[in-house]
C-alpha cells in the first residue's frame, strides 16, 4: 500500500511539475521552455546535451514534449498510451476491416 502511495505522489509530481512548464493549447511544453529552464539550473548543461535529450525523448518527432514524453524525461517508465490515441482507433478500425474483408 505504501507503494502504491509512493507512486501516486510521484504522479501527482510529474503532473504539477508538467503544468508549470505547458505554455501551448495542446498541452504540450515547447522545446525553448524547456532549454531556458535547463540552462537557469545550477550545473553547466550545454545546448546540445539539452538537444540530445529532447530529440531522445519526443518519441513523435513533433517538436514539442508531451506529457508522457516529459515523464520520461524525469526518468518515470513510459506511459503506455499514445499521445494521439485517435491513430491508434483509426488503426485498429482498419485490421478489423481488413480481418473482416479477408473472411469467406
């Protein structure tokens, strides 16, 4: 149970932690947000170790850090949805299409 807790905080982290830094409409952090906060931390991170890491996690290419890409970023296990699960339903509609078409 204690483990259970521990988890839900660290979720709750995450998701705080997520919305100080998600500035667009689409719920997504922009990549220069996340640069200026990466470079006002005490340490010397350079631009292009903060380029690998972005590039590393936004598993979509769409330039922008989603919810579950920045929790990977925090070094949380990814999380299992898709950031567009619409793609994934239209997918899924065409195998069942497809599985049907193929039926005698």
């Amino acid at each position: 149970m204690q483990d259970l807790n521990k988890d839900l905080d660290m979720e709750t982290g995450y998701k705080e932690t997520f919305r100080v830094f998600s500035k667009d409409e689409e719920g997504c952090i922009p990549p220069d947000e996340i640069k200026f906060v990466l470079k006002h931390l005490p340490g010397n991170i350079c631009n292009s170790e903060i380029e690998d890491m972005i590039n590393t996690v936004d598993k979509n290419q769409d330039g922008k850090i989603s919810y579950s890409e920045f929790r990977v970023m925090l070094g949380a296990v990814p999380l299992l949805i898709p950031d567009n699960p619409m793609p994934a339903k239209q997918e899924m509609a065409k195998e069942k299409e497809l599985e049907n078409s193929q039926k005698p």
